[in-house]
C-alpha cells in the first residue's frame, strides 16, 4: 500500500469508534500482544492492556489503552522488531486521560459500588469505603478507579472526593478516627434531636477536628461536618498501638459479623461475599489483602490439607474445583479455619461450619471442594500484596505518580 493511502486510511478510523481487537491478526502480532499482556497484565481485574490494532501487510494502527507504560513501550519494540511500521494513538492510563490535577480520590460515602462498567445496570464487581483513597484512571460518564488493593471499577461520580495529589497527602497525614462498631451514625450535633449527616460502617475513617466529652467533631472528605460518639470509634492512631492481630482476635471479629447477609461484591457489614468477608475483616484489623479469592489464595505459605492437622487457626482455607486430567485448580471460595475442623465463611450468610460428619453443622458440599489452605498472618508487610495501611502507598504522606 502507498505509505500516502496508508496514512489516509489511518485518519479516517481514527474518524471513527476504534473497534474490538481483530480475530484475525497475523500470529506473529497476536504472540507478541499474548506475551506483553501475561507479563505486565495477566489479571484484568487489577491492569489494563487492551490494545486494537488495524493491520495491512507491515503498517499498523495502534490504538487502546493500557496502565502500564512498560506494556507500551514493549509493545512498540516487539512490533518493530518484527518489521511493522506504526503508527500509534495507545493511550497509557491515567497520563494521558486529561484529568489534570484531580487524579486522585477519597470515598466520601459509608461504602461505595465499583461496577464493571460505568453504568448502573453494569455488574457489581468490589465496593470501597468511606475514607479510602483511590487512583482515578480515567473519566467518561462516571469514573474509573483503583482502589488501594490494586482492583479496578468504574464508580458515579458523587461517591467519590477528586482530590489533587497533595490533597491526598494532606488527608493521609491529618488526624483520624476510625469507626469499630460494625455500624453507626454521624450526627450534626450531639443533642438528641440532631439531624443524621451519614451512616458508617466498621473500617470508615474521617478526618478529626475536635475532642468532645462523648464525642469527636470530625469532617469528611468533601468538607461535611458531624459528630461522631466515642463508643463507636476511636482515634485512629491509638487504635493502631491496640490492635491485636493474632489469630484469636481475628477471628473473634469475624464471628462479630455471623448472619451477615452474602452480597455478591460486598465489602462491609452491610453484606459481603466470601472474598469481601475475609477482606473486611482483615480491613478492621488494618490489613489488606488482595481482593478475591483467585488472587487470595497466592499469597502467604500454601498447605497441602491431610487431616486438619497441620492447619493453624487464622489460616484460609480455598475451595473450588480441580481438573482430574491437568490437575489445574479453579479458586472460587473462601474462609477462615477456625480450628477443630470448623470454618466461617460467607455462603447465603456468615456462619460456621464444619467438616466433620458427626458434627449438627457437618458441610458435605465444601468438604468436597476444599483445596488447600494459606497460612497469611505471619506474611504482613513481607508480601507484595500483603500490607497494613500504613505501609500502604495508597495511604502514604508521600504518594508516587
């Protein structure tokens, strides 16, 4: 093709929608685009690498978008290496988004949905709480963030603060409670007529602005003010210097949420899912984890089940099913081993279950799709993944671009 057609052709697609990737790619783009996405890519749910590519014999446009500017660069090398031409528009979130100072947000509402999609009708796929940050990747309708354990969603607008980077910083650094009860109010004054400013759930952290005799003055990302009573919360810093995270307290908070209503993609008391119930919880003890349970279960030290006994209380124990022929496993549940064959998890509500037959609360169905365990609390701040919130980025006083 005469490079001058090659280049009118090129104008007149970027003059249209950019469509899906083609089916039909030479191998040689479809290996290369398959390695770059493994390597800098291989959860969509946490990284985005979604080039389009419109091929005609060496010339290529290249379109999409990725998170990884390493992707791109890679990308492009590979290509030439293999003799194409390029001509590209790949856009590397959130650079080149065009959301200027703002790219960074604060969840201003007790729990926010993160969607698939930015549309209400789009599948629920994580929620984020009041008080954490978020990366904000890119803006179409609504806005599409990361939230502080990697997982991206789309989410409206009004949930969320758009803060600039040093907003953030200044919000990390400033004094905090922390709501412990798993639900609550904040209220305008502390008369018994005052008006609710919100709900809160167990995890919310609010910036603190006064002590009262029973009650701490305290604002929100978006600049509302309320009062919070003391018997539900707690400074954020001493809460840090209390906060037992040994197994047994662990779970004790766990058994706080028993008949806690499954919510698929919830994460607070108001209803999780089996991931968000082992995520809240652990988020109560300041600690975050990976998401969901496919990505839970790679973290810690893996234990091979025998006969129960080589699990320790605190452990998470991983269900789902195995290929007979490959032997290939599939992550689909999660909860916490409690000891003596005994489990809580999420499935319909919070419960406890247990694996022996001669027990009234004897679970067949998950003893038969039981997998293996992950021993995780002694991995804390070791671990990619693995973090309290102080060690955090998302939560530093000094935050990366």
């Amino acid at each position: 093709m005469n490079k001058y057609i090659f280049i009118l052709t090129i104008f007149l697609v970027f003059s249209l929608p950019i469509l899906a990737q083609s089916a039909d790619l030479p191998t040689e783009v479809s290996d290369v685009h398959n390695i770059i996405k493994q390597k800098y890519a291989p959860d969509s749910r946490t990284a985005i690498f979604k080039p389009t590519y419109t091929v005609d014999g060496k010339n290529i446009l290249l379109g999409g978008q990725t998170t990884s500017d390493e992707a791109r660069t890679e990308l492009l090398s590979a290509l030439k290496a293999k003799g194409y031409n390029i001509l590209t528009s790949l856009k590397v979130l959130p650079q080149e988004s065009g959301l200027g100072e703002t790219c960074w947000g604060i969840v201003k509402n007790s729990v926010c949905n993160l969607r698939s999609a930015a549309d209400y009708g789009a599948e629920n796929v994580t929620q984020a709480q009041m008080g954490m940050p978020v990366r904000i990747i890119q803006k179409d309708k609504w806005l599409q963030v990361q939230t502080c354990d990697n997982y991206l969603g789309w989410v409206e607008n009004a949930a969320i603060e758009r803060v600039s980077k040093t907003q953030l910083e200044d919000w990390n650094k400033a004094d905090k409670v922390v709501v412990t009860a798993l639900w609550g109010q904040v209220f305008t004054t502390t008369g018994k007529n005052a008006q609710s400013v919100s709900d809160v759930v167990a995890g919310n952290r609010l910036k603190l602005l006064a002590k009262k005799k029973k009650h701490y003055m305290v604002e929100y990302p978006d600049g509302r003010r309320g009062y919070i009573s003391k018997a539900i919360c707690q400074e954020l810093s001493q809460w840090r210097k209390d906060l037992d995270n040994s197994a047994e307290a662990i779970l004790e908070t766990s058994r706080r949420m028993t008949g806690i209503p499954y919510l698929w993609a919830g994460f607070s008391p108001k209803g999780v899912d089996c991931s968000g119930f082992v995520r809240t919880v652990l988020y109560m003890h300041d600690i975050i984890i990976p998401r969901d349970a496919s990505q839970m279960c790679h973290t810690g030290q893996r234990i091979e089940i025998g006969d129960f006994s080589e699990l320790k209380p605190g452990d998470l124990l991983f269900f789902g099913s195995r290929n007979k022929e490959t032997g290939k496993e599939r992550v689909s549940h999660v909860g916490f081993y409690i000891g003596g064959k005994r489990f809580i998890h999420s499935l319909g509500n919070v419960h406890e279950n247990s694996f022996d037959p001669a027990s009234p609360i004897y679970d067949e169905y998950n003893l038969n799709r039981l997998l293996f365990a992950s021993r995780i609390l002694p991995y804390i701040n070791k671990q990619p993944g693995l973090n309290t919130t102080d060690k955090n980025p998302y939560y530093s006083t000094q935050l990366k671009d």
